[in-house]
C-alpha cells in the first residue's frame, strides 16, 4: 500500500517503537506480537540531556546471560519477529555478542541501538561476526558543536568512527536524531552527513519530556516543531531514505489524513502498539508495555517469576482496550477510530491515562 509522507506521520506517532525504520507499512496493522525491545542494561557511557529512561547507572540485579538466553526462547515460542537491544549502552555488556548471536542463531531479525562511541574495529568485526542484522546509531547534530551540547564533548568523533567501522564491516546501519530546540536547524546538514557517510536511512523524532529530557527541561516548542516537521517533509526524497515518527499532531489537516486513510481501508490499526505488537523488558526482567511508562502499576511481570506467554496473552489490558472511548475530547471527536487519543504515555497524568495526548490541540474533529 503507497501511503504518502503526511499519512505516514499520522501513523507512525508512538515515540518509542523502533518498528518505524527497521520494518515494512503493514507491521502496524497487525496486533501479533512482533517487536520486543530489550534493555539488556541501564548502564550508559553517555549522559545524555534528553534520555528519556535517563541512563547511566545500571540497575540492580539485571538478567545474566543465560537469562536473557531463557527470554529470547520465551519470546521465539511467541513467534517473535524483530528483537531490538537497547541501553543505556548494549556495548558495555561483556557478554552483548553471545546475546546477539543467540538471537540470530533462532532466525529472528536482531537489531541494536547505541551510541557510537565504542565501536572500533575490533567492536565492528565482533558484531559482524555475531550476526547483527542492523545497528541504529544515535547522533544529534552534524558536527561537534551541535551534538556535545546534547550527547557531550568529544562524542561527536567518536560516534562518526563507530559508523564508518560498522560500514565497513558491511553492516546495515542507520543514524537517529532526536529534534530539540538546540538542533532544530540542522536537518539538511544531518542528512547531508547521513549522505557522504554512506548511511542509507536516518530517523527523525522530537524530544519526548520523559526521564532527563523532563528534568532538563529539553523541548521542542509546537511552533518548531511543525517548521521541521513541513522540513523534513520536503527533504524527503529518493536519495535517503527518511523515518520519522512522533509527529502526528504537529499535522495541519488531520481531519483530510484521517479521511484519505479510511478511503486507503487502514481500519485494523493500533495506534499504541504497546502491548498489541510489541513488549519491552528492562534490565532486570521486569517487563512492561512501554518504556515511556515504566512504572509500577504499569508492570506486567517479571521473566524470573512470570511466564511471557502467560503474561502476553492475559497482561497489557491498559493498551488493549479502546480507552479513547473513555476519553471526552476523544469520544465525539471523527478521527478517533484511527488517532485513539495519541499517546498512552503523554496522555498519563493525575494518575489515569483517560486524558487525551498532551500534544493535541485540535479535538473534538467533527
């Protein structure tokens, strides 16, 4: 199904999954379990201003190695399609590569994200060796003074090195960059660095106030946010591919998107794929819908105790049911079908989610 860059936007909104650049359109039209991101550890090199999980100590007890072997066989019986290894930074496990090849070696496509900056040649050629399918590097600025400001002095180089080694491996990598008020204006720089990398897709998002992008307070105002998001738009073209997502509401016409979609037969959609197509597990096991909403009465289990099975088929009752209707604004508004009351996690507040997203300012749509 073609689907035009501004539809794409309005389905592709949840801030957290990876699924937008590492799979196909129709991934989100299907409520399987597909996609598990795992935290294989908080720890983090970096401090990054705007990490939303605010990495950097790891946490106590996090899953040994043949713990997370136990998970990848829990999720395989699942028929897992897509494990994605998150930090913190998976690098700084010893151990990330047996993780990796364990997944591999079951035929599940195995992606990473990280930093960069540890990823030498030897790094490169390990993950090579472990069967890595894709590695997404997180870069937020064009060159050093954009990205310390953000990631940290002297992470800029170090990130570009990472890349050209995972190329040179041949490995299939992609860059991401996070939108903030301080790097709004680097766009096309970051596509033209994406270019002359060799780099074949670079994904787009704006800063989501969670974890220290909150405590900081990183933000991306509305207004500028829909100037880069119409920037993009017109970037896009043949010569790189363009992901983006966590745009939806910065859209001027969601009521002729919505409309245009319908007409396309888009119907069996979820908005949230939180507990519909995807799961996260932390580092210590416990595992949740999202890692925006990693709190307590948002667990599900943990792997020590609970089987995935069990808890895949009876858990996640948060993001499965039709809270949109519960919502005022949303209830009466056209677009809900498809829209859904945006994000579970930036509609959270005063202890429900029965709120419509924070970043809506347009329902009710009649």
């Amino acid at each position: 199904m073609k689907l035009a860059f501004d539809e794409l936007a309005f389905l592709m909104d949840c801030p957290a999954t990876p699924l937008t650049h590492l799979s196909s359109n129709n991934k989100f039209f299907n409520r399987n379990l597909i996609q598990a991101t795992l935290y294989i550890t908080r720890e983090c090199n970096l401090n990054c201003i705007h990490c939303y999980i605010s990495a950097g100590k790891p946490l106590k007890d996090e899953l040994k190695t043949y713990e997370w072997f136990n998970v990848i066989d829990q999720l395989k019986s699942l028929g897992i399609e897509i494990i994605y290894l998150l930090g913190g930074e998976p690098l700084l496990r010893n151990d990330l590569f047996d993780i990796i090849f364990y997944s591999t070696s079951l035929n599940i496509y195995t992606a990473m994200s990280t930093n960069g900056t540890l990823i030498n040649q030897e790094i490169a050629r390990k993950l090579k060796k472990s069967g890595i399918n894709e590695v997404q590097v997180s870069i937020d600025g064009p060159n050093e003074n954009i990205n310390s400001v953000i990631r940290g002095v002297g992470s800029f180089q170090k990130a570009i090195n990472g890349v050209k080694n995972l190329l040179n491996e041949g490995i299939k990598t992609t860059l991401s960059y996070v939108i903030t008020e301080s790097n709004k204006n680097y766009i096309s720089d970051m596509i033209d660095l994406a270019k002359n990398l060799g780099v074949k897709t670079i994904n787009f998002s704006p800063v989501q106030e969670f974890g220290r992008a909150k405590t900081n307070n990183v933000r991306l105002p509305r207004n500028s946010a829909v100037t880069v998001y119409n920037k993009i738009k017109k970037l896009n073209t043949n010569e790189i591919n363009i992901t983006i997502n966590g745009f939806r509401f910065y859209l001027d016409d969601l009521k002729g998107i919505y409309e245009s979609l319908i007409k396309k037969g888009i119907n069996n959609y979820y908005s949230c794929p939180a507990g519909n197509s995807r799961l996260i597990i932390d580092s210590n096991g416990d595992v949740y819908g999202c890692e925006l909403l990693i709190l307590e009465n948002f667990k599900e289990g943990n792997v020590r105790k609970d089987s995935l099975k069990d808890l895949w088929e009876n858990g996640f009752k948060f993001f499965r049911e039709k809270r949109w209707e519960n919502i005022k604004e949303c209830k009466t508004c056209k677009i809900s079908s498809l829209c859904q009351g945006g994000c579970p996690a930036r509609s959270y507040r005063n202890n429900t989610f029965y709120n419509k997203d924070g970043l809506c300012l347009f329902g009710p749509l009649s």
